[in-house]
C-alpha cells in the first residue's frame, strides 16, 4: 500500500488555498488553478499544512484516491509558484519553427506544407533558436501534452533520428539494411 497521502504538504507563504465542497484552489504569483476531487476524500488545513485522509467505507480505494489527490493538488502548489517547462528539439536539415502572434507556432518538418499549431491561453512558448521550442505553463498536464501534440507531427525515426524530440531524450538508432 502507497503511503503518499499520509505525508501532509507544507504550503508555501506566497500561496493562498480555498477548500470548497468538492473543490481546491490555489492561488499563486503565477496564477490560479481549480480541481474537484473525489467525494471520498478529505482535506483538512491546519496551520501551513494540507492533511489528506477518506472516509472508510472503503479502505484500499480511499487511500489510493487519497493518494492521487494529494499528487495532484502538489503538482497545483508547484506550478503556481515555478511553474513547468517542457524543450523540444527540431532535428532534421531545413526543419525549424517560427512564433507568429505569441501563440501560432507555424512548423517546417520536411513536408509540401507548414503545420501551424495553436498554442492554448496558459501555455507561452519561446523559440531560443529556429530548431529549440520552450514549452512553459502553470499546469504540468497541460504542457505535458502540448508538447506531445506538436511532437506527434514528426516523431524521431530510428534509422536517421529525424524528427522532433524532448531535451536530452535519447533516440536508438538502428543500423542500415547491408548488401
């Protein structure tokens, strides 16, 4: 059994937490996120802390719901506070991406036609190069899968290793077919 839930969160001074029925919400410097949780579990604040526990009707699924909500509502405190950031790499000769309007990324990837992506409105991107995209957002799923979307357009192949790819992932790379 996972013991995550029974560590209580230490909430930061710059950050404000409303418990409503089925809702929390936090408050940062960076902005503000919202998430309903399971109707089995509790919160109780106390001081600067956040204690997780569920009702007992049933044990094993209380605690691991528990468990995840106390993962998640974590992950709401640290994005609010730094924030998330996912890199990605164009690599591939002529590939590269221009930012248009601070929210159109438009992606040259090998084909007859650009791909133009729209960004959502809590995602920035920064281009540090015509090949590097920065991928930045107060919520971690969310950036998590706006970097799979645009990664999805040309996944890295494993005979060259052209495509776009994560920071530091490693791409296998096979060896060619000999005569």
């Amino acid at each position: 059994m996972s013991r995550v839930a029974k560590s209580p969160i230490k909430i930061p001074q710059n950050v404000n937490i409303s418990l409503q029925d089925l809702k929390v919400i936090v408050h940062g410097k960076l902005g503000i996120l919202k998430k309903n949780i399971h109707k089995c579990i509790k919160i109780i604040k106390k001081n600067s802390y956040l204690f997780f526990s569920h009702n007992h009707s049933s044990s094993s699924y209380g605690w691991m719901q528990a468990g995840t909500c106390r993962a998640l509502v974590n992950t709401m405190i640290i994005g609010v506070t730094t924030g998330f950031k996912k890199q990605l790499i164009l690599f591939g000769i002529g590939y590269r991406v221009i930012l248009e309007n601070n929210n159109i990324l438009k992606l040259y990837l090998g084909f007859s036609h650009s791909i133009s992506y729209q960004l959502p409105n809590l995602i920035t991107a920064n281009l540090l190069s015509q090949t590097e995209i920065v991928l930045s957002g107060i919520n971690k799923q969310l950036v998590g899968q706006v970097a799979a979307n645009i990664r999805s357009y040309r996944k890295p192949e494993p005979y060259k290793g052209k495509g776009i790819r994560y920071l530091n992932e490693i791409i296998r790379i096979k060896e060619a077919k000999k005569k």
